[in-house]
C-alpha cells in the first residue's frame, strides 16, 4: 500500500472499552455474578427477561462506575438515569438493554500515556452503566454439517461499564498504550480483573482519516472483534492503511462495522452502521433516576487507592528505581504490592527489583503463571536476599536456591541444606585451602609477586574448586592476599 497520503492525512481514532464489574451480584436482579460457573446455572426472572419481573439497581455497580469516573478524572453527575436501548438478538433476553444513554455517571475525563518520552493526554467523554447480553457459542454439527448457537444466560445482567475517549489517539501505538493504561487502572481499582482474552475487557475502535490541519472528522469506520492487545495494535493498523489507501485512489470511505479477521489479518465489512435514532431509546420506566449528591461522591473518592502513574512516580522518587523498573514493577497492583512487601522486609530497593524483574519474572513467564501464584512469598524472597547479603551463600547458588523455591515452594534455608550450598565464610575453615593453593601453584604466587594481579584470580578459582564451590570468593581473596603479601614482607 501506498504511504503517500500519511503525509498529508493523519489517523483519528476513538475508543469504548467495556468492561465486566467485579460485583458479587448481577446488575438488575441478585444472582451471582460468577465468570466461569455452570452454563445457565445463575439466572432468575428478571436476567432471563420473563415478563412481568422488575429490575433493581445494584448499588455496589453504581459506586463502582463512580470510582472508575473518578480515577479517570471525570466529573460525577448529579443526575443520572438509566435508558431502555431497543434491538433484537438472541443473546438480548428481553429484546432491550438497560443502558444509559443521555445521562451517563462520569463525564469529561483524561488519562495520561507517555509516547516517545513525552506525556500526552487522551480525553474521556464517559463513563456509562449498563448490563451485560448473555453468552453465545457457535459450533457445526458434525452428523449434519449445519451450523448451530448454544445461548449461557449466566452473562446476561452482568454489570458493565461502557468507557469512551475522546478521538485523541493518532496511532494504534497510541491505542495500545491508552489501553495498558486504562486496564492498570482498572485492575488497581479493583473493579475489573481487566481480562481481554476471557472478554472481561473488550475494545471497540472508530477510526477515521482526515487532511491534517482540518477540524472536522472524517468518515467513521467501527471496528469490532479484536480480542487482544496485539489484535488491537494490528487491526488499527490495518484499517488507518485501508482507509488511506482508498483516499489515494480517489475513493471515499463508507460508514460502517468492520470486524477484524485474526487470521487473516484484515478487517472485514459486516454492516452498514446504525444510528442511535435505530435503537429508540427511552428512558427506563422500570428503574427511577438517580441523584449523586456532592457528598455520596466525596464518599465515593474516599475510596480511591494509589493509582498506577502516582505509583510509578513513588517508587522512582522513594526507592530510586528507574522509570524502566518502576514501569515493570507498577504494572499490576499485585506486582507493586509484592515489590513494597519485600522491601519491608529487606531494605535494599534495587537490589529487590533486581531479583524480581529478573528471576522471578522470568520463571513466571515460563511457567505462564501470574505474580498472585507465586510459590516464593514476599517473605521467602527477603530471606533468600538475607542469606546472600550475610554470606551465607554465593549469588550463583542463590540463583539455583531461588529456582528450586519457586518449583517446590521450600523455604530458602530448606532448600540450601538440602543442596548443601552453605558457603563457607569461615576463615579458619578456609586457610588449609588456601595453604594448599599457594604450595601447588608457585608459578602464579611468582607471577603475583611480578606484579601480576590475574594471578590471584586463578588462585583464587583453584580454592573455589577445592571447596566444591562452597568457599566465600570474597573471603578467599582476602586470605590469599593477606597470605602472599604477609610472605612476600618476610
Ligand atoms: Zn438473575
């Protein structure tokens, strides 16, 4: 594709988020809200949509839409009101949604990302509540090919949140980043697991494209389906290109719902876009509004935690991370949690960050687990970094100590008896062994005397061998040095 046209169009992209509330009951009625039970074993009158059944406003979703407003930095309305949005599917159980429409919770927001080194803020025009649809799969009969749907009302009546940017994202680097942001707060708030691949986190995208300088957008393309950070990342840029390509060829692009095709890596036309007018909405007659009074919010702010960029800062300006670090260990609450944890327990910050982005990053990357199962604890950490920093036992084998602990779940004492890696520190344990490299080897103590330092290095490697890698490098090199000079003096 031509690239031509990026030099004098830029991409405008917006994005929804919605996003599933971690409440213990559904939005409208009290069954359980629990991702992951039995097909069809939470549901009740009001989520199956049988008539006659009245809903009733699930107070803990509404605080929680209140305090994802308020980490956004929006403003909470003192009026809100829920909305009937009118369309037929069969995952709707009641042929409508309740949504908000005209009266969202939270409005007028920003987030802060940070793109090649300079900060940029993306805005937020709402924050709304509304329930969730239930659960579609779709699979063949493979007796007679024909394609079936199974339908799991578990999801219907779920809490939602519908979060909206403004259309202050110019690339889909930008895209992602807004959305790692979003998600992290999310996460430390507490009101999401921010799960994109189970669809507890799901994004849609508008993206147009205009003549740079113009302030009208041009024609909106939606697109659906993408159903994780590198599916976003791809199909925006897929879809900017498509667009761009099509204005090179003097053609227009039409308004539409595009849905992105992982495999084959373009996105794909599924219809022509509705309006809102096609979903009559009306407000909700079954539920009364809302009034959020300046005092419920100031409430509801009170219950802010320390969000993920007040975080990041912290631990650059309190334990002189570097942004790099500090990026790493602020990614989730739990990681942030377990790193401050540590550090209570053994007040060495780099060195605590150092263990943790290295090596127990790296088995939890490899056996695919989060920071939550980690078989070493906080306190298990501290004492293997105690064991090292008394000499007790050499960084080499704490590396093998710290492995075993986080396949077994031994404790680090435990694991250095039963591997006998005590290091030996002890000077008179040392000196036979040192005696004996000195006498084997007159060759390097010449050497050393010459003036060749390497020279202790070697011999300072033939204790360590005799010692089966036990002895303490640190405490050898000054036995040997003592030695040699001491003799060289006589
Ligand atoms: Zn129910």
């Amino acid at each position: 594709m031509k690239a031509v046209s990026l030099e004098t169009y830029e991409i405008v992209i917006g994005l929804e988020v919605h996003t599933e509330l971690l409440t213990n009951t559904k939005m409208f009625c009290g069954c359980a809200n629990q991702p992951g039970a039995a097909p069809n074993s939470n549901v009740c009158p009001v989520c199956l949509g049988l008539p006659g059944s009245l809903p009733v406003i699930n107070q803990r979703a509404v605080e929680l839409t209140a305090l994802t407003g308020l980490a956004l930095n929006c403003s909470i309305e003192e009026f809100t009101r829920f909305d009937r949005k009118n369309y037929f599917y069969p995952d709707l159980m009641k042929g409508y949604q309740i949504s908000q429409y005209q009266y969202p919770i939270a409005r007028n927001g920003w987030i802060e990302i940070e793109h090649d080194g300079q900060r940029q803020r993306v805005g937020i025009r709402r924050v709304h509540l509304e329930e969730d649809t239930a659960k579609l799969t779709h699979r063949i009969d493979p007796a007679t090919g024909r394609p079936y749907s199974l339908v799991d009302v578990n999801r219907a009546g779920v809490p939602l949140i519908e979060i909206v940017s403004e259309p202050d994202i110019h690339s889909a680097e930008q895209a992602r980043l807004y959305l790692m942001e979003l998600r992290s707060i999310l996460q430390y708030l507490g009101v999401s697991t921010g799960n994109m691949e189970e669809g507890a986190f799901r994004c849609d995208a508008n993206v147009s494209v205009r003549p740079i300088g113009s302030a009208e957008l041009g024609v909106k393309v939606e697109v659906k389906n993408m159903n994780s950070f590198r599916a976003v990342f791809r199909a925006l840029e897929y879809e900017a290109e498509r667009q761009l390509a099509a204005i090179d060829r003097g053609e227009s692009v039409t308004q539409e719902t595009r849905g992105w095709s992982e495999d084959r890596g373009i996105t794909v036309s599924q219809r022509t876009k509705e309006y809102a007018e096609d979903y009559r909405y009306f407000p909700e007659p079954d539920l009364p509004p809302l009034a959020l009074t300046p005092q419920w919010t100031a409430r509801i702010r009170m219950q802010l935690p320390e969000l993920p960029s007040a975080r990041r800062r912290r631990f650059v300006d309190q334990y002189g991370l570097s942004p790099y670090d500090a990026e790493l260990l602020t990614a989730s609450r739990a990681t942030a949690d377990y790193f401050e944890e540590t550090v209570r327990l053994f007040d060495r910050p780099k060195t605590v960050a150092n263990w943790m982005t290295g090596e127990l990053f790296r088995l939890l990357n490899a056996s695919g687990l989060g920071i939550e199962s980690s078989k070493v604890s906080p306190p298990g950490l501290a004492s293997l970094l105690k064991l090292i920093d008394e000499g007790t036992i050499s960084i080499r084998a704490a590396k093998d100590v710290f492995e075993r602990m986080f396949q077994t779940g031994e404790s680090a004492n435990q694991v250095v008896e039963a591997l006998g890696l005590r290091q030996i520190s002890d000077a008179a344990a040392l000196e036979h062994l040192v005696d004996q490299a000195i006498a084997s080897n007159p060759k390097s103590v010449e050497d050393y005397r010459a003036g060749k330092v390497q020279a202790l290095g070697f011999l300072v490697g033939q204790v360590m061998k005799a010692s089966r890698g036990k002895a303490n490098p640190a405490v050898v090199n000054s036995l040997l040095r003592a030695r040699l000079d001491a003799q060289q003096r006589d």
